[in-house]
C-alpha cells in the first residue's frame, strides 16, 4: 500500500490537477443535466460538457499513470503532457462557455464569435494530437519492465491517436437539413440531433462518427486493461513472450474495430443497423483475430511443450 501511494505521489502534477477539476466538472455538469431544462441538438445542453468531463478524467489518469511507467522521467513527454493539459483545458473553456451562453461549440459558425471559437478548439485539438504523438514516441523508445505492458501503453497511445483522426472528417461532412452557420456534423446522411442511444447520442437513423472516435480513444484503457488481465489470469501458464504477443494481437484488432465502426459511419449506417457488407468485415476481423490468437498459443506450446487445459 505504501508503495501505491509513494508511487501515485509522483504521478504528472499537472494532468492529477487536470483530472481532479474535471472531476468537479462532472459533479456540475450532472447537476445542469437535471436541473437545467434547456435543450440543444436534441439533448440536455449540459450533456456535452459531462460527457467531456468524464472522457478527460479518464484520459487524465491514464495518461499520468503511463508516464509513472517509465523508468527515468523524461522531460520531454512531460512537456507533451503540460501542453495536453492547456489544450484540454482550452477545450473546456469554450465548451462550458458556450453552454453558458446557450449555443453549440461544435462546427458552429453562426457568428464572428462563435466561429472563432469553434477555430480556437479546432488549433486546440491539432496541438493535444501531435503533443500526444510525442508522448507515444517517447515511450516507444523507452523500455518498460513489463513487455505485455509495454506493448499495451504503445498501442493503446497508437490506436487512441488513430480514434483522434476519426474527428477530422465530421468537419467535412454537411447533412441536408443542417441550420445556416453549422459547417460539420457528428452523424452522415442525418442531421444532428435527430434520434439517438440513451446518454450517448449516437444516431439510431444514419451513421455517427462518435462511434469510432470513442472506441479508438478508448484504446488508452482497454489494451492495458486487456495486459493487466492476462497478467492477473493467465500469467502463471502464460510466459511473458506470449502475453506481449497477445497484446499485438489485441492491438490490431482494436484499431481494425475502429476502423471498421469509422467505415460503417462514414457509409451512413446505424451501429445497430449493419449491412451485410459491415458484419461481412466484423466476421473477417474476428476470424482473423482468433486466428491470429491461436497461432500465438500454439507457438507456445511448440516452444514448450505445454499443453494449456482449460
């Protein structure tokens, strides 16, 4: 326990401070969420901030946690982890800004002012991009004592940039129906705010970008979460070599899986909706990905002569 706690102690200051204020956020933000009747593309306009308080927590932590992974503090992924604090929190501003003033932050250029801030966000969000890509390649080039561990910081950072990506085309898209001053849109071949899942928002009726945006982001998460498992679970009859290859495994698939969902948006199509052609794909990957598991095991088992029961 001690050594948790010496260790959280020295966890990056400023994304712990970052995380601690959109923790509060979220505490605000759910409470607008109730007692704010106003409404804004379809859902409670204090919505959006929530949903970005508990992303930036999330990211926050993990960021932090990946940095208290490294052998040697680095300056130099510091650096890109103060400027992804001042971008986020640049982000924030305008979001729980535009809030206050009763309008949307994204793709809206309604007015001088509104577009400006739409254009501060857009800087905003290029600048946490490439800070984060410094951050990956920092820990690239850095050992970690765990291989499997290792493998899931890098490519959670690398499939979580590749998610990042997904944003860029719901600028360019431009649904019928869309108000005047709105250039951009979560959802293809529907206006936002049309209907949508419970508390995500995603759209039930044409295709919605967020879904690939979220699942990539999410990387961050789900490849450590996936090495820790294997650890937990699995480490005493898996050796380190397998579980590190596991993990590229997982990897792959994960970003397949965002590419997949970004492609079924991009073709106008509800998640809960998938053509032929999209569960075609999902069929491939999963093939491929049991494939790919199962040639890892049985690598191992030729390399030891253990058979795994389960």
């Amino acid at each position: 326990m001690t050594t948790l706690r010496n260790r959280a102690a020295g966890w990056h200051r400023p994304l712990m401070i970052l995380v601690s204020a959109m923790a509060v956020l979220t505490v605000v933000a759910a409470a607008g969420v109730v007692a704010d009747p106003r409404v804004l593309t379809g859902a409670p306009i204090w919505l959006k901030p929530l949903k970005f308080a508990i992303s930036f927590v999330l990211y926050g932590v993990t960021l932090a946690w990946m940095l208290s992974l490294l052998p040697r503090r680095s300056r130099a992924a510091e650096r890109a982890a103060t400027v992804i604090v001042a971008m986020s929190v640049v982000e924030m501003v305008v979001i729980v800004g535009q809030v206050l003033r009763g309008t949307t932050s994204h793709f809206n250029g309604t007015t001088t002012l509104d577009a400006v801030l739409f254009d501060v966000m857009g800087v905003a969000i290029t600048v946490l991009f490439a800070a984060q890509f410094v951050l990956a390649v920092v820990l690239a080039r850095r050992s970690l004592p765990d291989r499997a561990g290792g493998y899931a910081v890098r490519l959670g950072l690398a499939v979580s940039l590749l998610g990042m990506l997904v944003a860029f085309p719901m600028v360019a898209q431009s649904p019928a129906g869309a108000p005047a001053g709105i250039s951009g849109a979560h959802s293809v071949g529907v206006p936002d705010g049309g209907p949508g899942l419970p508390l995500l928002g995603w759209s039930t009726t044409g295709g919605d970008l967020r879904v690939g945006h979220f699942v990539g982001m999410h990387a961050l998460q789900a490849l450590p979460l996936l090495a820790i498992l294997l650890d937990r679970f699995l480490g005493a009859r898996l050796d380190e070599l397998t579980r590190a290859r596991l993990v590229l495994v997982g990897g792959a698939a994960y970003a397949g899986l965002t590419l997949l969902l970004t492609g079924q948006a991009l073709r106008g199509q509800p998640l809960a909706a998938p053509d032929a052609l999209t569960l075609g794909a999902a069929g491939v990957l999963v093939a491929a990905t049991a494939t790919a598991t199962a040639l890892v095991l049985a690598r191992r088992n030729r390399r030891t002569g253990v058979v795994l029961v389960g």
